[in-house]
C-alpha cells in the first residue's frame, strides 16, 4: 500500500485488534503515534481494544449489550496492559470486567454486559436516522494537520448537520456519516466503538479558536435486533446532541446508523471542555 502523509493509515484498525489473543487474562499493547489524541490515545481504539479482550472470556452466543468506560487518566504511547476477569457468569448474562494499566496507573476501566437473546413480549421500534443530506451531497471534512486530531486520518467523514467545531456559529447538535478508509468487509461492535467516538463534541461549534475536549465516561449500548452483526464498511449515520453544558463539563447522547439505516448503537458521554 503506498504511503501519503494525509490519507493512509500507518496502523490499521485490524492489526491492533489482532494483537489481542483470546482467551487470555493479560494483553500488553502499544499505540502507535498514529491513533493520537494529542497526548492521549484515541478513546475509541481503547475502548474497542477493551471489548475484544473481553470477548475471548464469553460464549460466542451471548452477544455484548452494554460497555461502560471510565477514562480515569490518559493512555500515553508507551505500553500498557490490559487486564480481564470475569465478575460473574449467570444463565443469561456475563459481566466482564477490563482494566488498562500504564506505569503502574489504571488509566481506564470499562464493563462489559453480554446476554443471550431472550424471548420477550416487549419491543419497542428503534429510533430512526434524522433527515440529513446524503454522503454525496454532504461536506467532507478534511484532515488537517496541527489542528486536526491525528487518529481522524483514519476515517471518512461527511458532515451533514450542525456547525463546525471552531466557527463560533453553534453548539447544540452535529450529525453526518463516516466510514473507516482501511479496506474491511466485516465491522463488528469493537469498529462500532471507535466510528461512535470519531466525532468532536457538538460544543466545540461555540468556540471561535481551538481547544480541548476529553470523555470523563462513556456509556455504549448495543442494538442487534435483526441486523446482522457483521456489517459492511459503508457510509455510517451519527447524530449527536448536547443535553446539558456548564462548569466545564458536557453531557451528550449520539447513535450511529449503519448502512442500512437501522440503528446499530446509541451512546452517553460526559465530557469535559478546556475552554
């Protein structure tokens, strides 16, 4: 694959999430500079590796519902493990539990919910994907070198609705489409965690000169229905709206789309903004 300095990928997505061997209660790993959010990794990629370390500990038959993330302190470039134990393992349920340590620090826990389908009565139509226009006829939002977080070189985006990050325009809203740019034929949910987490804070619209934002928590949940688990690489839908801001912390909720229009994720994060 040849190289150019603002579209392609150093690191795919694919060869980080293999370096993680099922089965196994530790995983040591290393980011590479490419998955950077300024001094952090790419909260995504954490969390997505995360989830696969989990994985190897859980029945193939029991589908994960639910990731809780507490980003306790950034993940810097150096390595780090991941550790995973199983808290508990009911007839319906396993509750797993990951932990990233960096220099003897826990930089991250999250807690995986899986459960197997269950008959149920209850079912309620998932919401819809807002009016946006198409990806062909959307903005596409360029990488930008020094101002641009260095991870978005892996992906796609269109931008769609609300205001740009940095215009000073807004700051309630953002929604558009984003696809990875590596080639892949099967997206499982640890490519749903990093499209969900690719995407700037609807307050940075607000702001009229660059700053910072970080996830303090993040809460994903799963939706399967009768979409298939592995789904192709195509244009994804997001939304996201900021419920409430003040005191330099931002509570949000998105969800993402996948090609088909179903709804394949929704997700809480409370953030916060240097600014």
């Amino acid at each position: 694959m040849e190289k150019d300095n603002l579209t392609t990928p150093d690191t795919l997505f694919a060869t980080l999430l293999e370096t993680i061997a099922e089965e196994k209660d530790s995983h040591s790993l290393l980011l590479s500079p490419d998955w950077m959010q300024g001094r952090a990794g790419f909260g995504g990629l954490v969390g997505a590796l995360a989830l696969k370390a989990m994985r190897g500990h859980v029945a193939p038959t029991r589908k994960v519902r639910s990731l809780l993330i507490a980003f306790v302190g950034p993940v810097g470039p150096e390595e780090f493990t991941i550790h995973v134990k199983v808290l508990r393992a009911g007839k319906s349920v396993t509750q797993v539990e990951a932990k990233l340590i960096q220099k003897d620090q826990v930089c991250c826990t999250a807690l995986g919910s899986f459960g197997e389908d269950r008959d149920s009565v209850i079912r309620i139509h998932p919401a819809a994907c807002p009016a946006m226009p198409p990806p062909n006829e959307a903005m596409e939002l360029p990488y930008i070198e020094g101002l641009t977080p260095v991870f978005t070189r892996h992906f796609t985006y269109r931008w769609a609705l609300g205001e740009l990050p940095f215009s000073g325009q807004g700051g309630r809203e953002i929604g558009g489409w984003i696809q990875f740019r590596e080639p892949i034929d099967c997206l499982t949910e640890e490519w749903l965690v990093a499209l969900a987490d690719a995407w700037p804070t609807p307050v940075m619209g607000m702001l009229s000169a660059p700053a910072t934002a970080s996830t303090v928590t993040w809460e994903l949940g799963f939706v399967h229905l009768d979409r298939d688990t592995c789904t192709q690489n195509d244009w994804w839908g997001y939304h996201c709206a900021a419920d409430c801001a003040e005191r330099g912390y931002v509570h949000e909720r998105a969800a993402i789309w996948d090609p088909e229009g179903r709804l394949a994720a929704y997700s809480r994060q409370t953030t916060t903004v240097f600014a």
